[in-house]
C-alpha cells in the first residue's frame, strides 16, 4: 500500500554554466510541523535544454542553514535523481534542518 503524502515543495532551476551564476535568492518558508514533508525540487539544465542525468549521477547539495548565527549548521547531502531525462532532482528535508531558523 502506498502512503499519500501532500509535500511542501521548493522549487530551484539550475543552469550548468562555465560562467559564473547568481546565488539563489528564493526562499522557501517551512515550520516545524512540516516533518517528512518539506522538499526541495531542483531542475537542472544547460544551454536552455533540460539536463539529462544518467542513473549513476551523484548529485551533492552544500546547505548553510541560519548563516551568521550562533546555531548556524551546515549540511552536505545526496539530492535523489527522480527523473533523468529532464534533469530533476529531490532532497526532503530532515527534522533537524526544518528546525533552524533562517
């Protein structure tokens, strides 16, 4: 049996580029209580066309969460490859990085 679950999605497009890019500037508003359903969704592209990434991609994601704080935390983790034709990555968010503020 599958479990339906209503996920809170952040939604970030990457472009792949030997220019220097912009750091992100979206934010994504989550609470505590948005355990198990917080996720970021990345779209991965390059040259305008969607990125395709094969199945043996290993995506790493370096995450600062509340920079400049005395609880600030980092993060490095694996982002799933969820569809590798059009270049679409996941990473659902634990408990303990919902819980930072910032």
């Amino acid at each position: 049996m599958t479990e339906n679950v209503i996920h809170k999605n952040g939604v970030y497009d990457f472009n792949v580029t030997t220019q220097e890019d912009k750091p992100l500037q979206k934010s994504v508003f989550y609470t505590q209580d948005s355990g198990g359903t917080a996720r970021l969704i990345f779209n991965i592209d390059k040259d305008n066309q969607d990125l395709v990434l094969s199945s043996a991609a290993e995506l790493e994601l370096a995450m600062i969460l509340s920079s400049g704080k005395e609880s600030e935390s980092k993060y490095l983790v694996k982002p799933a490859v969820i569809d590798g034709v059009r270049g679409i990555a996941e990473y659902t968010l634990t408990d303990s990085q919902i819980a930072h503020d910032g």
